[in-house]
C-alpha cells in the first residue's frame, strides 16, 4: 500500500526524462520485490516447516531421501537440518537456556544424550495412542515414552586376522590382556557403553545390564586391568577405522557399521558381536517444539514404513526398528545389523536410566581413568 | 581552492574515537563481554569457587594442565628455535630461489586447513608410515609415538612455526646486518658474534614471539584430539569434554578462565622481563 502510494506520487509528470525514467526502473523494481514478498508469504503461511536437528552428511541425505521428501510429498510439510553431529544435547539445552526452542525434532541422538535430554524433560511425550501404534508396529523394545529407536548399531570386537591368529571369542576374552596382549583400542567418549563392556567382562550376564545399576568403582577397576593394553582411545568413527587400517593397533571395539566398513575396503578382519554392546539412537520431538503435532506425524510415518527403513538402513549401514525392515534387505547386509536377531540377542543393553540420573559419576571417574 | 585549515595526517582525538568506535564495539561485544560472562559464570553457576576445586580436584584436571604447559613450554622453545633459523636465513640469504623456497616452508603450513595438516602429521608417524618403517629398515626397531604427547608436540610445532618465523623476521630486519659483519671483523667468532650482538638487540623481539607462541599453544584443541588421542590430556580436550560429553558448562568455564588466567600470566611476564618500551619497539 505504501509503495503503491510512493510510485503514483512520484509518478507525476516529471521535470526531466532521464528522471523519469529512473523512477519507472526503482518502482517497476520495488513492484516486483513486493511480489515476489507476497509470494514468499504465501508459499511459507501455507507449508509447515520443520527443523530437524541432525548429524550432517550422510545422515542428512539418506534421511531427506527416504523419510522428508517422500513424507513431505504426502502431506505439503517442508524440512530443514541443523547439522550438531554429538552436539544435540548441548544445543536443545542451548535453546531451552534461551527460552526459545527452534528445533521440532531431533533425527538419531545417542541414547545417552536421549535419555538424558528425557530426564530433564525436554521431549515431548509420545500421545497414548501413538505410543500404541508405534508398540504394535515396532515392537516395545523400541519404544519408549518420548520417542523410538533408530539407527542402532553395536559395539563389537574387530581383529585384523593378518595380525592375529586368534580372536577374543567375546567382551571377556577381550579384557583378557594376558592370552590376548595385543596393542587394542577401545572408545573414549560417552562411557556408559565402555562401563557395561566392563560390566560384561567382569562377569555380569547381558540380559541384566540394562536393569542395573552402574557400580562405577567396580567397572573403572576392570577398566584399570585392560588399559595397559590400549593403545588407542578412539573419539570418532573415522578414528576407528584409520587406527586398524594404519596397524596402530591389533584389534578393538568398534561401531558394528565401522566394522564392516573397514572389512569392505579389503582389511581383513574378523567381527565378533558375542557380548558386544547394543547402542540405541532415537528419534524424538522436543517439548515445546514449534510444529510439535506434524513432528509426531514424521515420527509415525516413520516407523509406519519399513521399506523407507529398509533403504535408510543400507545408505548409512545401520539398523532401523521395524522388524519388516528386513524384508527389504538383501541377506548378506542383515547380517551386518544390531537389530537382526541373530546379532540382538548376543548384545547387552547399557542402563541408560540410570546414566541419565547418574551420568556426571560416571563420566567423571571415566575421565579421570582416561586422562588422570 | 583552499579551504584555510591545513590537512594534518594526525586524527584529534574526537575522530579517532569516532573511527576506532566500530571497532571497539565489536572488541566489546565478541571478546571483553564473553570473557566478562565467562568469568562470572565460572563464579556464579554450579558450585561457585566449588568449580575451580573441581578442576583442580580432579586428576584429569590436574595432568591436564600440566601436560598443556610442558608441551607448550617445549613447543615454544622448539618453535622459536626452529622458526628464528629459517627467519634468520631469509633475511640474510642472497638468493632469490632459496629465500622463495624458504618462505614456502614457512608459509605452505599456514595454508593448509588444520584438519589436513594434522592427518597428514597421522600418516607420517602410523605405524605403516615412512617414519616407522624407515626405523624398521634402519634397524631400529618399531617407532610409537602416535597418540602420545610427543605427537601432538610435533603437530603444535609444525603449526606455530610460521608465527615464530613470521614475528622474528620482522625482529631480524630491524638488526643492522653490518654490526655482526664488523664484529667478526674485530675478530669474535661467529657464534660470540651472534651471543653478544644479534641476541641482545633480537631478545625483546624473541621474547614477544615466544609469548605469542606459548600462548597460542596453550589452547590448541583439534592437534591433541588427532594426534595425541582420547588418553593425552590437554586442557582444551578437557574443557571439550566438560562441554559436549558432560554438559557441565560451570566447570568448563572454570577450567577456562584458569587457562585463561596463565595465558594473560605469561604475556604479563613477558612485559616485565623485557620491558615495556623495548616490547613495543621490538613488536613496532
């Protein structure tokens, strides 16, 4: 309205043709910036956008290919990630300290920083009847009150064969640093997976992890039996991988996905998942998310589809929930997954209620161990 | 057509205040208030004074600070050493190729992203590396020293050499190359020459560039993480931990000022020993 008032008052009959002249170009021009702002405004009033905090590539793009185009396809909902790879937690609290929360859901956090970010309150709980639905489609153990479980790997034993004859048949063989002293490596980040390694190895069944309480002296002291033999506390995937390949060490956990990674690059190595770790990740919506309803929305059609699982899965060589998932996977990559029963059930499942209530204890004493 | 006022290259004060005031402002808001916040943070949230005993407190506090000052320290002396001998090359060489293939090597590290530069430090010294298996071959037996602290020592030094060559070339300009030319031609040595003429008028300027560089080393983050690993403790990994493992910001901020604290210490140091005056000279 105001520019419109602006060009017909300048519009009057000029006092010189090139004025003239300029004037028409600055309101032709400010016509087709109002228009084109109108359109802006009715395309962005019309279509939800959600923002989706995330891990930066592949992530990104295995999640937009599968779920957000053809979700969004379906239901006119647009999407857009903020790249926090392990920083998730860090920036919800960020934004919950700003009182203003930006983010509606968070796409695959660490079961750590998931159950934590719970405990504090800062997802939203599941609608009864969702938690229903997705119970029945995924099964329960994937489920819980704020969110599912998605991309999930394991925790396993790699040894390069080139360099070892034997390998630790499981996690106790592999604390056994007198019939295996081989240079190894183990994690050195979130250490509720290193303390139920520990747990494991000395002597807890893998069914009773999960229920647990983390006895965090106990488990620093086994610990402290295998450390002379790390040679190597990785602190990201590609660490993993460089140290085996490199020859820095012999053999050691690694994510089951960075496993079979290296294994496809042509080092040979052996995979062990007998009393390996299971490490859930999750996707969740924030309490107080802007798009909170269309996020649940994501999350159901999610977990409602099992073939987009399927392809996720085989973009970023993780597992995914549903259970027909499978269906759609060739055999020889099942094999490779957390969530194949084969594997599952030789896992234990880390106490993360209890880290969530716990954690500083813990991660306190593991970063004395670590670095003290 | 004279405007009667004559052009003076001096600004008054009231302009130069007007001119320098983006630039105060922007000094203010990026680095004075999140330093001031940072501060009373460290004082305010958590436990208070109860965040710097934690640092302290814990072992992994303590080594970390330890190990950050020692390698910092050794990477200093390392770097000036290093740094003055490719500066003092420069300056003096006659040949146009050989000061171009010296400023290279001064220059080519601070091109390089850091991540870059640190992996191809991982490649060198890996155990199928040419470092360990030019041991091998030479029969000295397999060489370790990846994710220790002797790596992450030999990364900070590859990264702060060029800011010790850089800072002591401008230091080495300033000497008249005609006072070392006449002192040997009184007969000193080469070595008296350089111990009794060129360092005392160099030392203000060493000991800026030391400064510089010891306090630059103290808040490396990703050289320890890629070369030292999770087991080498820095005082940067350790306020890293504290921020994106535990979410224990108080803490952090704690651990932060006291590193903090020791950089300020030390350029403060460097201001008595050498003198105001003479620092500013050396630094122009």
């Amino acid at each position: 309205m105001e520019m419109d008032r602006f060009c017909r008052l300048r519009g009057r009959p000029p006092a010189a043709p090139s004025g003239a002249r300029a004037r028409g170009v600055l309101c032709a021009t400010l016509a087709l910036l109002a228009a084109l702002g109108v359109a802006a405004c009715g395309s962005s009033s019309s279509k939800t956008t959600l923002t989706i905090g995330d891990w930066g590539a592949p992530i990104d793009e295995a999640t937009q290919k599968s779920y957000l185009t053809p979700f969004g396809a379906e239901t006119k909902t647009g999407a857009r990630f903020v790249d926090a790879p392990g920083e998730q937690q860090a920036r919800v609290e960020a934004q919950n300290k700003a009182k203003k929360i930006e983010w509606d859901g968070l796409d695959s956090v660490g079961g750590g920083a998931a159950y934590a970010l719970a405990a504090a309150h800062d997802l939203a709980p599941l609608p009864a009847a969702m938690k229903a639905e997705l119970e029945r489609e995924l099964t329960p153990k994937y489920v819980t009150p704020w969110g599912f479980a998605h991309a999930n790997l394991g925790y396993v034993i790699v040894c390069n064969t080139a360099k070892m004859t034997t390998c630790p048949a499981n996690t106790t063989q592999f604390f056994n640093t007198k019939a295996f002293p081989q240079p190894r490596m183990f994690g050195g980040i979130e250490p509720i997976e290193e303390a139920t390694e520990a747990e494991v190895a000395a002597g807890m069944p893998i069914s009773q992890t999960a229920a647990t309480p983390v006895d965090v002296k106990a488990v620093i002291k086994t610990l402290e039996g295998l450390k002379p033999a790390i040679k190597v506390f990785w602190q990201s995937g590609e660490q993993q991988v460089q140290a085996m390949r490199s020859g820095q060490v012999d053999m050691g956990i690694m994510w089951s996905n960075r496993a079979y990674e290296l294994a496809a690059e042509g080092v040979k190595v052996k995979i062990v998942w007998a009393q390996g770790v299971y490490e859930p990740s999750f996707w969740t919506v924030l309490a107080g998310a802007p798009h909170e309803q269309t996020a649940f929305k994501l999350l159901s059609w999610i977990a409602s589809h099992p073939k987009n699982q399927a392809r996720w899965a085989q973009e970023v060589h993780v597992s995914v929930p549903n259970p027909l998932a499978l269906d759609y996977i060739p055999k020889s990559f099942a094999v490779q997954l957390a969530d194949n029963p084969v594997n599952y059930n030789q896992l234990a499942v880390p106490n993360f209620s209890w880290y969530a209530q716990h954690g500083t204890e813990l991660n306190t004493a593991y970063e004395n161990f670590l670095r003290g | 057509m004279n405007s009667g006022a004559a052009w003076r290259p001096v600004l008054g004060n009231r302009w130069a205040l007007v001119l320098a005031a983006p630039l105060l402002l922007v000094l203010g808001g990026l680095v004075l208030y999140p330093l001031v916040k940072l501060t009373v943070d460290s004082l305010t949230t958590g436990s208070g004074l109860g965040n710097y005993a934690a640092v302290f407190e814990s072992s992994a506090g303590r080594r970390s600070l330890a190990t950050t000052f020692v390698a910092a320290a050794l990477v200093t002396l390392a770097a000036i050493a290093l740094g003055g001998l490719l500066a003092w090359y420069i300056r003096t060489a006659r040949s146009a190729t050989v000061k171009a293939v010296l400023w290279l090597a001064v220059l080519v590290p601070f091109w390089m992203g850091t991540v870059v530069k640190n992996y191809s430090i991982v490649l060198l010294l890996s155990a199928e590396g040419p470092l360990n298996q030019l041991s091998q071959t030479l029969g000295l037996g397999s060489v370790s020293i990846l994710y220790t602290s002797t790596a992450v020592a030999i990364g900070m030094v590859y990264t702060m050499l060029p800011y010790a060559a850089l800072t002591l070339y401008g230091v080495f300009l300033t000497v008249d190359e005609t006072l070392l030319a006449a002192a040997r031609g009184m007969g000193a040595s080469r070595l008296y020459a350089v111990r009794t003429v060129l360092l005392p008028l160099a030392l203000p300027g060493i000991v800026a560039a030391a400064a510089l560089v010891f306090a630059i080393s103290l808040g490396f983050y990703i050289t320890p993480v890629l070369l030292g690993g999770a087991q080498t403790p820095f005082i940067a990994s350790f306020i890293g931990d504290y921020i994106f493992t535990f979410f224990d910001f108080p803490v952090a901020s704690a651990a932060a000022v006291v590193l903090l604290v020791a950089a300020l210490a030390v350029l403060a140091a460097a201001l008595v020993l050498v003198g105001r005056g003479r620092l500013a000279r050396a630094v122009g």
